[in-house]
C-alpha cells in the first residue's frame, strides 16, 4: 500500500486510535480532528501526526482539513447525541461538498453491523439482534442508516465504502476480518483493532467502493 494522507474523524474512538497507530506504523500520515489532543499524546511527537482541535459540530476550517488528503476515514458514534439527532447524516452532507470542492474521492464510513444498508434488509438473525440486545441504540442506527441514504442517493460520484462493522471489545486479535460478498452476508462481532486493521485495508479495494457490507473473520 502505498503512503497516503489519512483524513480521521474519531481518531480517539476504540476502532479510531487502533487505526492511527497502524496507519502510522505502516508509514501513513494521520490527520486527526479531535476534541482532546492530549487522548493522542501515545503517538506524539510524530513528523507523520497531525492534530487538530475540534469536533464534528465544530470545525473552525473544513476545506483546509480535506484539502490535500488521499482518503477520509470517519469512525464515529455518540450514542447519545445521536439519540437527538441524526449529527453524522448533518456532517458527512458537509463532509461531501468538501470532498468535491478538494478533489478528493475516497471515503470510508464506519456503521454499525446492525444498521439496515440502503436499498437492501437486514437477515433475520442481525434483525433480531438489532430490535431486541441492541434496541438502546435505534438513534446510531437510524443516524448510519441516513447516511447511507444519503451517499446511494447524493454521492455516486464519490468512491465511498460503509464498513457495517460487528464490533465487541478491545481484546487481543480474533484473526483477519474479509468483506462479505453481499450486504446481506457473513457477519463476525469483531475486536477494535481488527476493525482498524480491516478498515485500512479496505480504502485499496476497488471492489468495496458503493457497497456497504459487514466482515467477518476468516475461517468463521
């Protein structure tokens, strides 16, 4: 893979500061928007680590974020400001102009493996999971579920991948998550630093682009 500019939108999240340190391992540059610099002081100082303060609802300057940037990787969830509102469908369609305005194509999505993708049903197992374990989380899901909307209705033209990612804990290794064939396919409940190791993986794969599928470990 070669070395790219990563835009990182929930750097300090469980999935989000797996991924910055892997990135930056394999010799990325990580741009970081976080509300806490001080949750990224692991990695500092890092010539390849750029941080800047603010938050989603808040960004002093966008386009000076996304400009120059090789891939954005968003990796959000608040469950309870998404309770009351729908905070990453709002940005994600500020998200999305910028991303034109730079010349900027490539975009992963992190969702929930239980959000329903656009055009396509949950099988009943994960339906199930989703209305009965996981009800206390409607609001992230009716959030992903939106954004999914939104990008197979408004962003064709943008090179978008929606990882529906299984996620347990923050233990050891499971082994290696793959994508599944369909939206509707295999589907593991992952730890954070598989997903991160999937997700930077998965920004190379020109067959992941306009899909939003689950993963699921190799051998499961």
């Amino acid at each position: 893979m070669r070395p790219s500019t990563f835009l990182v939108f929930g750097a300090t999240g469980g999935t989000g500061r797996h991924f910055v340190s892997q990135a930056l391992e394999q010799g990325h540059t990580v741009r970081a928007l976080v509300r806490n610099p001080q949750k990224l002081a692991t990695y500092t100082p890092n010539p390849n680590l750029q941080i800047h303060t603010g938050s989603i609802t808040n960004i002093p300057n966008l386009d000076e974020l996304v400009h120059g940037s090789d891939c954005i990787v968003t990796m959000l969830g608040d469950a309870s400001a998404q309770t009351v509102s729908k905070v990453n469908t709002a940005f994600i369609k500020q998200l999305i102009p910028s991303m034109r305005r730079n010349n900027v194509t490539r975009l992963l999505y992190q969702a929930g493996g239980l959000s329903k993708p656009y055009n396509a049903s949950l099988p009943p197992y994960l339906w199930f999971l989703r209305h009965t374990v996981a009800l206390t989380y409607a609001g992230q899901h009716a959030d992903n579920e939106a954004v999914m909307e939104y990008l197979g209705k408004e962003a064709q033209d943008i090179e978008w991948i929606v990882h529906r990612a299984g996620i347990g804990s923050d233990g050891p290794s499971g082994g290696v998550l793959e994508r599944s064939a369909t939206s509707s396919g295999k589907y593991s409940v992952a730890t954070f630093r598989d997903c991160a190791e999937y997700n930077l993986r998965v920004v190379e794969e020109r067959e992941a682009v306009h899909t939003c599928c689950t993963s699921f470990y190799v051998g499961s």
